[in-house]
C-alpha cells in the first residue's frame, strides 16, 4: 500500500493521470474487497516498476530532428550501492520462494493453500464424490465456509444450505445457520429446519484448526436422528434418521468412534503434513483423544513450526483440564503465528484460575487481532466488571456493538446479544453511582428479552436503589410469574 501511494504520487507529479487513477482504483478495491489483492498487487508491479524505473533512469536520448535527453532523473544513485541493493533484493527473493516453495509460509501463517496445482487439501472432495456417487437424497446443509464449494461442486442435484458470498447474503441466513449450529443435533431446531428446508443430508468439516470451532461431530454421530455414513480425515457425511433413508443407512453406516483413517499411500512431505494435521482435528471432534495427539505430534515432527497443530494440542490439554500443559502449548502457538484465538483461549483459562488482570490482557489481545472481534469484546467487558472496572467495560461493550454483526437494521436479528450489552452497561452504570442510566439500560434488557427473569430482578433491584417501590414490586411480580411459569428446573 506503501509503495502504491508513492507511485500515484509520482504519477500524479509527472502529469500521467491514467497511471495514476488505475493504481487508485486497484488500491481502493483491495481495501474494501480481499478478492482484489491479487489484481493490486499485478497492476503496482506494472506501473510502479514503469513509474519508479523512469524515476531512477535517464535512458538513452529520444529520436527526433534533435536528439533531445530525457529529463535527469529524480535520484541519483551510486552504481555500488544500487548492486548492493538489487543483491539484498534477490537474496530476500530467494529465501522468500523457498519459504512458500517448501509450504513453510503457508503452514506458519496458518493459510490454507499450498504450493503447487490442485485443490487445497480442506476441500471435501473425497465426500463430495462420494454423495455424489451415492446418490444420496434431498439438500444439504453445510457450513457458512464450504457454500462456494458445496454450489459448485455438488449443485445444482443437491441445493446448499447457505452461499459464501457474505456481501450478497440476507442476514437472516447467516442467523439462521448459526442458530442451528448452537443447538444440539436431536433439538426441535434441527428438526424443524430439516422439515423446513428438506436437509437431508450434512456434510461436516472438520479439518485442523476447524475441529475446534464448528460443530460438534461427535454429537452428530452419536444423535437418534443423524446416521453417519462416510468420513475421512476431514470431512463426515450424515443422512437424517427417516424411513425413506433406510437403504443407505443399512448399507453404508459407520462408527465414528472406531472407524479407521488411513494415511495417503507413497505421500510427500507436505501431503503427510496435511494428513496428521487434518487428522489431528478431526480426531479432536470426535473425542478421540490419544488418536489426536499422536497425529498432531507427527505433523509436529514434519514442521516443527506449525502454530495450528500447537493450538489443537491446546485446547485437547484444556479439555482434559490440564491447563498448565495448555498454556504452555497456546504460548508455543502464538511465539510461532500471533492470532486472536489463542489469545481468547489464554483468556478463558486466565478466568477460570482467576487470573483476571492477564485474562483482561489477553482478550483485549484477541479483539484487537480478530476480524470479527465481537466475542473476545463481550469477554473483555465481562471481566473488566469482575474487576471493577466500569469504564474500561463501558469501553469493551461499545467495540462489541462496533464490531457485531447484526447492525445498521439487523439488531432485531439478535435481541440476546444486545439485552447481554444492555445488561452489562447497566452494572458499569450502576458502579459509577449514575442510577438513572443504569434504570434505563436495564429496562433495554428488560424490553429485548422479556422472559428472561432475572433481568425483571436487577430492574427491581435497581428500582429498590432509586427509592421507587411500586416499580420495583410490579418488575418482582412479573419475575415471579415468569420462574412459576417455567416450572421446576
């Protein structure tokens, strides 16, 4: 962006306004859309290097009745140093294509590409081919990452959930989706949207570092209502439980808990890597734990400098409540890759050793890393309250609405996430002795969920502060009669 901003600059000084207005719209189109990087970084290297050349170079004179020299250029520069210079140039080059040539940038930076031709190894292609062969019924559900790859490869036989394009995409759908992602497999949710929308079948991914932040495939697999019927290293296929799904259950159905997974046959460096890592987090989902941590520690031994397979070795560590071996392993992940999920798991285990201050730390770390900084926010300002801090939550609740997703029309989308905000503003309020405004959040609380009935208690509460009685007695009945509703619990 640097050198962009330099070569419109000099375009513009040198009168070439087409030069100029390419590379600005190149740079305009990188910021606000990621598909367009690699066109900037095509049309710097073309006009920058034409641009810049002609900066630092006379050439020879130009034909003509009279030969005329072109303008002197605008800096000088010793012809050793200029070798010197290009040498560097080359030499950060070389180290640089080595670097992606050997997949070592790939693996440290955790990107999903590797060197060469081919489809990328998280692609469920295996599983792909496999519905498509067996000609499994109805539509089918997927997450929000594979929507490009279910349309494309799968469609237009079996219509996809959800389309990947965010930009393009009503919210309501990605609301949706998360939703049902939040619930359990046998949940009414489930069985309603697979009535709904004809899901007949799910294709889960659980490739390293997936495995730790989609769905729970064990719970899939173990569920009355889904039976699963293939699954590879990094991808499950299910069919929901019906009668008219008998034939494919019977023939095919698998136990994930015992079902092999096989290593590709005379593999590469890189296509070992990826298998161990990618078993390593399916492993991880299902519970296999032992499984898991050998696969991890061999993709380990493959690339030492793998942060994804040091941050499913983690969170395996967490599970198991060894959390002096998690912390250590999250810190392994973040010395190699700094990224925000670390940092929000380095939180969660800071809270539960009431680490507080370092919990506060590594939040603030991770909202500031995260593209969608939403939860490590909410985290921030839930800690920041522990801590007696009203501002510094006041604080952490404004990024999170910043950054939530459900804005500009959509807050009706998400009326939990903005009641917890309300909720929260109202205690920070309430610690700075301004009861007014902590009434006021609360009763915002109150108004987005208002079977919730301990939020009817803090509004009494806080109507019992303000010397206001009658109010506070009508918000206790109201809570009486939503916990009496609601029976025995």
């Amino acid at each position: 962006m640097l050198v962009a901003i330099v070569v419109i600059a000099l375009a513009l000084w040198r009168t070439q306004f087409g030069a100029a207005v390419i590379q600005a719209a190149a740079l305009y189109l990188a910021v606000e859309h990621a598909r367009y990087i690699g066109l900037f970084c095509v049309t710097t290297v073309i006009a920058g290097g034409t641009l810049l050349g002609e900066a630092f170079s006379t050439g020879p004179p130009e034909p003509g009745p009279q030969f005329r020299p072109k303008p002197q250029p605008l800096i000088r520069v010793p012809v050793v140093l200029a070798l010197v210079f290009i040498c560097a140039i080359c030499a950060i080059t070389v180290l640089h294509a080595a670097d992606f040539i050997s997949n070592r940038t790939h693996v440290v930076f955790r990107t999903e590409s590797r060197f060469g031709a081919g489809e990328a190894s998280w692609f469920p292609e295996r599983a792909a081919s496999f519905i498509r062969r067996e000609r499994l019924p109805g539509n089918i559900f997927e997450e929000y990452g594979l929507g490009g790859f279910a349309a494309w490869r799968l469609g237009p036989e079996h219509a996809d959930f959800i389309d990947g394009r965010f930009d393009h995409l009503a919210p309501a759908v990605l609301v949706e989706e998360q939703k049902l992602l939040s619930q359990a497999p046998g949940s009414p949710a489930w069985q309603a949207a697979a009535d709904k929308w004809g899901i007949n079948v799910l294709l889960i991914l659980e490739a390293e570092p997936r495995a730790v932040d989609r769905e729970d495939a064990m719970a899939f697999c173990q569920s009355a209502n889904w039976s699963p019927i293939y699954m590879d290293e990094i991808s499950l296929v299910l069919v929901r439980n019906i009668p008219s799904n008998r034939p494919w259950i019977d023939r095919l159905q698998i136990d994930c808990r015992i079902q092999r997974l096989v290593p590709p046959p005379s593999a590469s460096r890189k296509d070992l890597y990826d298998y161990f890592a990618n078993a390593g987090g399916m492993l991880y989902a299902l519970q296999r734990d032992h499984e898991s941590e050998a696969a991890l520690r061999g993709a380990l031994v493959l690339y030492p400098e793998d942060p994804n397979a040091r941050l499913v070795l983690a969170q395996l560590y967490q599970r198991h409540q060894m959390l002096d071996k998690a912390e250590a392993e999250y810190r392994a992940s973040l010395a190699l890759s700094e990224s925000d999920q670390p940092w929000y798991e380095l939180g969660q285990i800071y809270v539960q050793q009431r680490r507080l201050p370092e919990a506060g730390q590594a939040f603030a770390r991770a909202a500031h890393l995260s593209v969608n900084p939403l939860i490590p926010y909410m985290a921030l300002a839930q800690v920041e309250l522990w801590q007696k801090h009203p501002e510094a939550a006041l604080e952490a609740f404004s990024g999170a609405e910043r950054s939530s997703p459900y804005r500009s029309g959509a807050e009706s989308l998400a009326p939990d996430l903005y009641a917890e905000i309300a909720d929260g503003r109202s205690d920070a309020q309430f610690m700075l002795s301004h009861l007014s405004q902590a009434i006021e959040f609360q009763k915002e609380a109150v108004r987005l969920t208002p079977s919730v009935a301990n939020r009817w208690n803090k509004l009494a509460d806080l109507y019992d502060s303000a010397g206001q009685s009658d109010l506070s007695q009508q918000a206790r009945e109201k809570a009486r009669e939503l916990d009496h509703n609601a029976g025995p619990r």
